[in-house]
C-alpha cells in the first residue's frame, strides 16, 4: 500500500518545522503530478524521493553558507527549491535551459509563494553568459559536452565555465563516490574540501563539496 506523503515526511524530518514541511509536501505533489505527463524528475516513487532526493538536499542545505545561489541545471528543482523553502533568508536562481522545467518551476513558485526565488531559463555554456550571485550548486548536471569526459575533466570544465562570472566565489556539489578520486592538483588548484552525507536509508553516500575560486 502508498504511504501517506504527510507520514513519510512527518517520519523523514522530524525536525523541520510544520509550515515548511507543508509548502515541501505541497511541493512534492506538484513535482509528482507534473512528472507524470513530462517526466521531470528520476523516479516515480515517492519514498524514494523523499528519502534520496529530498533528504540528500536537506543535508545539503545544512552545510551551505551565504545568501546568494544559482542552481545550475535545477530541472524540477531539485536541490534549489528545498533550499529556497528552508532557508527563507537566501535568494535563489533556478536555472535550466529547457523550457518543460522552467513551465514547472514558474507554476511551483507561485503555489508556493516562493519570493526568495528567481527563474532563468538560460544555457549555461553560451558565450559570455554572466551569472549574478556569489554561490553556484551543481546536482547532477548533465549536458551532451560534458557527457563523455572524465569525471574531473568535467568538473574542470563546468567550475572554469563558471569562473566566467566575476560575482562568483564558490561552487558547491551535491555529488557522488568520484569526487573522493580527484587528483591532489585539483584539491590544490580548486581548494576542495568534502562532507560525507551519510544517508540513513541507503547503503550509497552522496558527498558535499566546496571549491573556492
Ligand atoms: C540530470 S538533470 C538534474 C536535475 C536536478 N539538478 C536534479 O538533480 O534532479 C540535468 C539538468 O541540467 C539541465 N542542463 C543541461 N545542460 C544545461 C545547460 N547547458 N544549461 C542549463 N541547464 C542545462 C537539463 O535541462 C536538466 O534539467
């Protein structure tokens, strides 16, 4: 049987207060309903969502410092909108270049009175493009360029991309085992320092990594 999504978040995040688990139970009903028809997110169950996608997000969150992001390549979201809903104080850009996403995203902000949050629809490797805030957040970006270089070949990449915009300091990464086999040149160069996040439902970790620029 379908647990109630209310019971699995109440279970989930014992500590988030009751208004902002409600804008993320609202949220996540949006996200479901509009993956049916668009397929905009990487599963269909709900408690693995929750407990994968949305939990990793929420230790994300905890761990990232100062007021300004761009969550670059967002699709439905994911990690942007949990931060926007916990973190009230921190403005967030939501940025995607396909327009199914931003459709989504717009409608999301709205219902969910998000006035913390900033929609752009926009390629991110277009010439000159210039990004505004101080942070940047990867999760799980993907793009047909990048799709076949190696791991830190990729990273360096996307952050040298990045170093394009004058206002960016960090870049944060919701990311998996590979950033634990990057090169000590890399650590060097980029400054990077990562966290575990262990997950209490699943035997695979995600990490949380910095790099300064
Ligand atoms: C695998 S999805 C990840 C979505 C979300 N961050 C998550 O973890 O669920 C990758 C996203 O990157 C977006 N993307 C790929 N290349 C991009 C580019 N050059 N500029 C902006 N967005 C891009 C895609 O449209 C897609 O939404």
């Amino acid at each position: 049987m379908t647990r109630k999504v209310s019971v699995i978040l109440d279970e989930v995040f014992p500590k988030i207060p009751h208004d902002k688990r409600l804008v993320i139970e609202n949220y996540l009903s949006l996200l479901l309903k509009w993956h049916n028809n668009n397929n905009i997110i990487s599963s269909s169950d709900t408690e693995y969502v929750i407990k994968r996608e949305i939990y990793d997000s929420y230790e994300f969150s905890n761990l990232i410092t100062g007021k300004t992001f761009t969550d670059i390549g967002t699709g439905g979201g994911i990690p942007g909108i949990i931060i926007a809903i916990l973190n009230p104080d921190k403005e967030i850009v939501l940025l995607d270049r396909k327009s199914t996403y931003i459709d989504f995203l717009r409608i999301a902000q709205h219902d969910l009175g998000l006035n913390n949050v900033n929609i752009t629809e926009q390629d991110f490797f277009v010439n000159k493009f210039q990004l505004n805030t101080e942070t940047v957040l990867f999760k799980n970006f993907s793009n047909k360029k990048i799709a076949k270089m190696q791991y830190e070949k990729k990273l360096i990449y996307m952050i040298d991309t990045v170093k394009n915009s004058k206002s960016v300091k960090k870049v944060y990464l919701l990311t998996g085992t590979p950033v634990l086999e990057l090169s000590e040149d890399f650590v060097e160069d980029y400054k990077l320092t990562v966290k575990k996040i262990s997950s209490p439902f699943f035997p695979t970790s995600r990490y949380f990594a910095e790099v300064l620029l």
